[in-house]
C-alpha cells in the first residue's frame, strides 16, 4: 500500500504543510454547517439511537444466558432472542437514515462551496488567472472541496459515532460490575499499541517501497522507449542496464518482503491480544463471581466481555482520527486561502455613467507594472476620439497588449488615469464598461457546442437576422452556408473542428453581435496564412471606418487605414503620426517598416 493511502499516518509533505488549528478556523468550518442545523440534529439523534440499539443485543446476551439457558425458560429464552434481533434490525434502519442524512448533508454543503468558490473565482481580476496554475484552481474546485463530502461524511460522523459507541459501552459495563469495567479500560489501551508500532513500520517500509518502486518505471522508461532503447544498442549498455534494473527489483521485493511479514506479526499479536482480553475478564469475573460477589452471573461476565469486544474498533478509529482531523483542516485551510483573496477589480460602490455612449478613449499619463520593480507602460498619454482609428505598433514586448487590456479593466493603472466616454473607468460599472467595448484577440476561443451557441455567448437575445447580419459582415456567413446543419454545426473543443481563420472570423460575428461602441483588434491575424488573413482584412477595413477602434498590428494594410499610429518602446509612445509621417522619420517605425512591413508589401 503506497504511503498516501494508509490510514493513520501523514506523509512528508502534509507534515511540512500542516495547517494550524485555530479556534476562528474551526468556527469557520462549522458555519457551513448552520443552514443545517435541523439535518444535523436528526443525525445526532440517529447515531445517539443507532448506538444504544447496536450495544443493547450484547446487554440482553447476558438474560439469554442467564433467564434463558441457564434458568431454562423458553419464553425468556425466545422473547429475548426476538428483542435481540428486532434491536439489530432496528439500528440497521436506523443506520440507512443517518446515512441519507449525514450524505444529503455532506453533498448541499459541497454543493454551496461550490457555488460560493466559483462565483468567488468570477469576480477575480484576470492577473490571478494568467499567475496561477489552472490546475491548482481545478484541484481546489473539485478535489479540495470534494474532500470536504468525506470529512462531513465519516470524519465528523465518525468521531461521534465513536464516541457515543464507547460512551454507552463504558456506562453499561459499569453498571454490571465496576471493577470488571475498569480491567476493560485498562486491556483497550493495550490493544492499541501493537497497531500503532506494526502501522509504523509498515509506513515505513511502504514509504521505501515506493520509492524503489518509482525508480524501477524510470529505468523502465528511460531505457524501454524507442529513443532509449537505441541510445542503450548504440553504446552497448545492454548488461549495464539489465544489473541496474535487477539489483532495484532485488530491493523492492527485499522490502514487500519485510512489509507483509511486518503486517503478519502485527496480526498474530493483534489475535493474541484479542484473545486474552476476554480471557483476562472470565478469569476475574470467575474468580469475584465465585468468591467475592454472588450477584454478577455467567451473563454479566459475558456481556462484559462483549462489550469489550465492541469497544476496539471505536478507540482504534479515534486513535487514527487525528491524522483524519489535520488532513481535512488542510482542506478547509486551501479552500479558505481563495475564498480570503480579495479580487484586484471591483465594481465602485457608486458607479458613475457617461453621458453619451461614442467610445472615446483618453489616457492620461498613464504608468503601469505587473510587479512593482519592473515597470511595463511608462507615462502613456494619447486621446482616441469617437469614431476614429489609431494603430498601436512596437517590438514585441513593448506594452501593446497591455495598453488594451487597460480599457476594460482587465487591470488597474498605478498610475494616472483611463478614461472611457469622459469617466475613469475605475469609477464605471464594469459590465456597462465592458458591455461596449469589444476585443477580438490573436488566440481565438471557442467554446465546446454549435456555432450559434458561441454567437449567441455574446448577446442571448439576438435573432437569427441578427446573427446572419454580423456572420456576413465578419465574411463567415459564406461559410456557415455551406455547412448541413448551419448555425447548428458543432465547433468542437475550442473551435478544434474550424480552422485558424474561420474561428477568428467567427470570434469577429460574435463581438458585432455585441455591438460595441469600441472595438479592439489586438493581432487578430497574425498567426493565420495570407488566405485567411485577406478574408478577416477585408471583414476588417469597413468595420473601422464605422466605428471606434483600436489595432495592434504587424501588417501593413491594416496600419495604412488607421487615422493615427502610435509607436510604443521600452513601455513610451516613442512616436505618433501617420504612416507617411513615420515611414521616413529614423526612428523605430521606419526600422520596424524597413524589416517587415517593407518585406510584406514587397510580396503583394
């Protein structure tokens, strides 16, 4: 058994990252289970119930022997057999309920955590997005939050089944004779020490295990793939490596050895143990029974001895309860580290609207760093008006992208201000902001259904006219034509099944049918061939002479039609003007035209 997977025992890695148990952690974790306060007490009520019926056979065992066998009544005999089974059959029932209970529980909590983390997740700003891994945000998403489930399910139940299972065993065995009961409590103890000491060392052992284990697949790896294999041939490293593989597999089988053995002694003290336990009660119970005490019978004794029996499991699970208890605090603590991020963006309390819906753009001395050491836009200042078209060209790397991504927020300035239609976007509502603005990027995503389904994503309520009318304008509808189901043709897994072109074109459909007052081009063709690129051109070139936008750009044609360009460098708009203006300056425009865009237009 790998070492993650045993019960009882943290690995190296929970050790190093173990949470620290507050009393404000674990009022935390109970809030979550407040809107359930009425679910739960049944489930206190069931275990409570549960608990006393499962332990009552072992108490009546006593009557059956003593009324029934020994004082040879039938009637007793029968009628305490009866209330025995009814009892089992009872706590059974009774168990099916908590089950429901405790599993309806477990899954409404879940499903809320769910629910507050990703509607939590939407309201961050995009930076945590492109610095954290997707993974991790997933993992916490299901499998963190999906261990809460288990830890509702049988940590919690767990530990109050247990708890109230030893609780009626040790008051019954008490009542039938103290001095017996407190032999019993001293006997559990020791039953739990041989479990601890053979569960370590098969820790250990499992631990080294898997170590041995993972160097055996990366020997088999390396030197059984096509590329190893012809390394091995080539250097004549047949013998090395069949000595490397067979003194590894020497020692994991050395130590799957020693971890069943250990397992095999542990078992045999374990039944050993078992065993003298009820031994240890029949000899003292016989000798007060014979000797000191006249009232305790041959059933008491057995039911002491019973009731023993059913008091290992529960100390046992307790025992282990600990390491439960840390690994499901781990969770909480991971699922609570998103849940206390305070989003970067957030609406303004009281937002401001313009006056008048034009897409003008203003940025004032605008500075801006992705960490504060290095700095990305510095003093970027320039006025887009309504109606117009500027083009932003640069090295790649310069702050082009950036300067966009500043519009709708996707980040906040450090300094100066963006304004859109005359108020400082930080002060607008973020969906009105975002609502008129429209970007399409140089990587298109689509998502997994039919073309009208990602149409639709843009504006819900659009009609199918107005779907056509942005298809045709985006030069897509030709093709949409063509395809037997229409609007109703299956795009695949990030438009998987549409080529490069086809889904910028229709990334371009779906941002018109949003109707934006701005409209920005951030390299929408510069990973497409020159097909695909004149066809998204020609989409293009009436689109920014209708409405205000923004293009970053690496292509001639598209620059011409810009009413003003702005060359960015080191993070500055170096220069500004039109293309007959920069072409002959000496600057970076000319080196940038002189090595590109002169090669481009050389080909046309």
């Amino acid at each position: 058994m790998p070492p993650s997977r045993m019960r009882g025992y943290l690995t190296d890695e929970e050790k190093k990252n173990r949470p620290k148990i507050t009393k404000e952690l674990i009022f935390r974790v109970l809030s979550y289970l407040k809107p359930y306060k009425k679910q739960l007490l049944l489930v206190l009520l069931c275990l409570a119930v549960s608990s006393v019926c499962s332990l009552l056979p072992s108490v009546i065992t006593g009557k059956i022997i003593d009324e029934g066998l020994i004082g040879r009544s039938m009637k007793a005999l029968v009628t305490y057999i009866l209330l025995s089974f009814g009892l089992t059959l009872g706590a059974s029932l009774i168990g099916v309920a908590e089950s429901y209970l405790n599993t309806w529980m477990a899954q409404h909590i879940s499903y809320d955590m769910r629910n507050q983390m990703f509607r939590h997740l939407q309201k961050m700003s995009h930076r945590f997005f492109t610095s954290t891994s997707q993974g991790d945000i997933i993992t916490r998403m299901t499998g963190d939050i999906s261990g809460v489930e288990s830890i509702v399910t049988s940590s919690f139940t767990g530990i109050l089944s247990n708890v109230l299972t030893l609780a009626v065993a040790v008051v019954a065995m008490f009542q039938k004779n103290w001095i017996l009961a407190l032999l019993g409590l001293v006997i559990v103890p020791l039953f739990t020490l041989p479990t601890r000491l053979a569960g370590k060392t098969r820790w250990k052992l499992a631990g080294e295990a898997q170590a041995c284990n993972d160097e055996i697949n990366g020997i088999l790896n390396e030197t059984l793939s096509v590329s190893g294999q012809l390394l091995v041939k080539l250097f004549g490293r047949e013998k090395d490596e069949y000595e490397r593989y067979r003194d590894a597999n020497g020692r994991m089988i050395r130590l799957n050895i020693r971890e069943r053995m250990a397992g095999r002694w542990f078992f045999v003290i374990l039944t050993t143990l078992t065993s003298v336990g009820p031994m240890l009660l029949y000899l003292v119970g016989g000798i007060l029974m014979m000797q000191y005490d006249a009232n305790l019978t041959v059933g008491d004794i057995t039911v002491l001895v019973a009731l023993l029996g059913r008091m290992y499991g529960p100390v046992n699970s307790l025992l282990n309860m600990q390491v439960e208890w840390i690994r499901s605090m781990a969770m909480f603590t991971r699922i609570f580290e998103y849940f206390d991020m305070k989003p970067e963006i957030e609406n303004p309390e009281h937002p401001v609207h313009p006056a008048q819906v034009k897409g003008e753009v203003r940025f004032d001395h605008v500075g801006f760093a992705y960490e504060s050491d290095r700095p990305i836009l510095k003093d970027v200042d320039f006025t887009l008006k309504s109606g117009d078209c500027i083009a932003i060209v640069g090295p790649s790397g310069s702050g082009k992208s950036t300067i966009v991504n500043l519009i709708p927020r996707l980040f906040d300035v450090q300094s100066g201000s963006v304004t859109f239609d005359g108020v400082d976007v930080r002060q607008m509502d973020l969906n009105e902001l975002r609502s008129r603005i429209g970007v399409v990027t140089q990587e298109t995503y689509l998502f997994n259904g039919t073309i009208r389904d990602n149409l639709l994503y843009a504006r819900p309520d659009a009609t199918e006219s107005d779907m056509i009318e942005a298809c045709k304008k985006a030069n897509i509808y030709d093709f949409i034509q063509k395809q037997p189901e229409g609007f109703d043709t299956t795009v695949g897994n990030r438009g998987l099944k549409l080529s490069g072109g086809e889904k910028q074109r229709l990334s371009i459909a779906r941002v018109l049918l949003k109707d934006p007052a701005l409209l920005i081009f951030d390299e929408a063709t510069s990973a497409l061939d020159s097909i695909s690129e004149n066809l998204i051109q020609k989409a293009i070139n009436p689109l920014i002479e209708s409405r205000t936008s923004i293009l970053i750009a690496h292509r001639l044609s598209t620059i011409l039609a810009a009413d003003e360009i702005l060359v960015v460098k080191d993070g500055r708009i170096a220069e500004r003007g039109t293309h007959k203006d920069l072409v002959h300056a000496g600057g970076t425009y000319q080196e940038l035209y002189e090595t590109q865009f002169l090669r481009e237009e050389g080909t046309e």
